[in-house]
C-alpha cells in the first residue's frame, strides 16, 4: 500500500558514472539496463540460482522503496545487463 509519495518507474537504461566494487565486465561509460529487483543471495532459492523467487527481494517503485525515475541510482552489478554500443538514448525532456 502507498501511504507517502515515491518516485515511480521500474524500467530503466543508463548509463554507468561509478563501480564501487571489482567486477571485470563494466566500465564507467559503459551502457546498461537495470533489472528492478534486488536479491538477497543469502536463502536458499538465491543460492539455487532462482532468485527471482527470493522471499526477501526487494522491487524499485513498490513500497516502500522508490522507482527509478531519477537523475542517479545505485543498483547491484549483479542486475545490471551491459548494452550493445549502438543503442542510443534519448534524452528526457520535460
Ligand atoms: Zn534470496
């Protein structure tokens, strides 16, 4: 249930200013797209590779945590996809 206002959207493309942690497949300026869950890697069904069905998972724009529709995020590698080069954004304009 909402019971404040939160920022919407759980479909997002960016691209990648900072990686906080040691991973071998993005660079900054690479271009990715965010899958809106976060796992906890921790219960069983992560540790089986279904994390999809992880009972503590967590999903941008349901509450209580907010959507993506905003300038930044940080977003575990894990759910970032790497884009070909040739796919190109549009800037918002609003
Ligand atoms: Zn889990």
């Amino acid at each position: 249930m909402v019971k404040e206002p939160m920022d919407i959207g759980y479909e997002c493309a960016g691209g990648i200013k900072e990686i906080l942690s040691n991973v071998n497949d993005l660079v900054p300026v690479d271009r990715v797209a965010l899958e809106p869950r976060i796992s906890c890697w921790r219960c069983t069904q992560c540790k089986e590779g279904q994390y999809n069905l992880c009972p503590d998972m967590k999903f941008f724009a349901t509450p209580p945590v907010h959507g993506f529709l905003a300038n930044q995020v940080v977003h575990p590698v894990d759910s970032c996809f790497k884009l070909w080069v040739s796919i190109r954004f549009n800037k918002l304009r609003i």
